[in-house]
C-alpha cells in the first residue's frame, strides 16, 4: 500500500485524513473530551470529502 493511504472497513483504499487520524487518537486514549481535538473549521472542510452514506431500500 502507498504511503499516506489506508484500506477502510469497506475494502476500498483512500487517503489518510482527519477523520482517519481522530479514530486513531480515540482509540490511542489521546482525544479529549468537552472541545475536542480538532477544530470546527476542520470538521466542516472534512465533511465535504467525506463519503455519504447509502440510502436503504425499504
């Protein structure tokens, strides 16, 4: 694998981001609680990218 990528749960291969980096410290114990972490602007410029979930079929 190229650095600076990571396989996801679903298999597919992307880029390591700040959502990938705040599991990451979550689950290291390094997040802390109240403010978090990152800040509001980064969320919001994450959010963009990010992939939307699938709608399901009733």
């Amino acid at each position: 694998m190229r650095k600076g990528y990571h396989k996801t749960k679903d298999g597919r291969t992307v880029k390591k981001g700040l959502y990938y980096n705040m599991n990451k410290a979550k689950k290291e114990g390094r997040s802390r609680p109240g403010k978090g972490t990152v800040t509001d602007k980064a969320l919001k410029a994450a959010a963009k990218t990010a992939k939307k979930p699938k709608k399901k079929n009733k």
